[in-house]
C-alpha cells in the first residue's frame, strides 16, 4: 500500500512538472511561431489572433481536464492516508487499553 501510494505521488509530481514545462513553452512557441507568420506575410494579423485564441481554447479545455482528474487522484491519496491513520489511531488505543488492563491486574 506504501509502495502503491509512493508511485501515486512520483506519477503526480512528473506530472506536474511537464505540465509546467509544457504551460512555459506552448505560450512562448505560440508567440514565436505568430510573430514569425505576421512577419514574413504568411498569414495577417488577424488571422494570427484567431488561431491563437482556437489553440490557446484547446489547451485551456485540456489543462482544465488534466486539473480536475490530478485533484481526484490527490484526493483518493490523502483519503488513502486519513484511512491509515484512522487505523493507526485506533490500534494505538487497543494498545494503550491493553496495557493498562496488564497494569492493572493483581
């Protein structure tokens, strides 16, 4: 169950780190890749806009999916945890009951 929960948490944090990769670069490409259409008359201005907005929606609809499915899987983590700990509290107090019957015997 550690071992279940330790790769839970790797897979999460690797996660999190392309996604962050992926939030600096896709907007500096997008810049470059429009900056360069504009420039050499491959496309106008507005038009440049436009595709920006459409892929900017794209990524924004993706993000929003890959944000709601990481928080189920930290939920189902830190409930994974409060389940252990239950278990861990509550076999302390059997623990702590039974050495004090043992204290108390004659």
């Amino acid at each position: 169950m550690v071992k279940n929960s330790h790769h839970r948490n790797s897979y999460v944090k690797k996660k999190v780190e392309r996604w962050d990769m992926f939030a600096k670069a896709v907007p500096a490409s997008l810049l470059l890749l429009n900056i360069t259409l504009v420039v050499f008359n491959y496309v106008d201005f507005t038009n440049a806009f436009w595709i920006t907005m459409a892929l900017g929606s794209v990524i924004s609809c993706i993000w929003w999916v890959w944000t709601i499915t990481t928080i189920r899987l930290v939920k189902t983590t830190l409930q994974s945890a409060e389940d252990s700990l239950l278990d861990v509290r509550s076999d302390v107090n059997e623990l702590v009951k039974d050495v004090k019957d043992f204290q108390n015997r004659p």
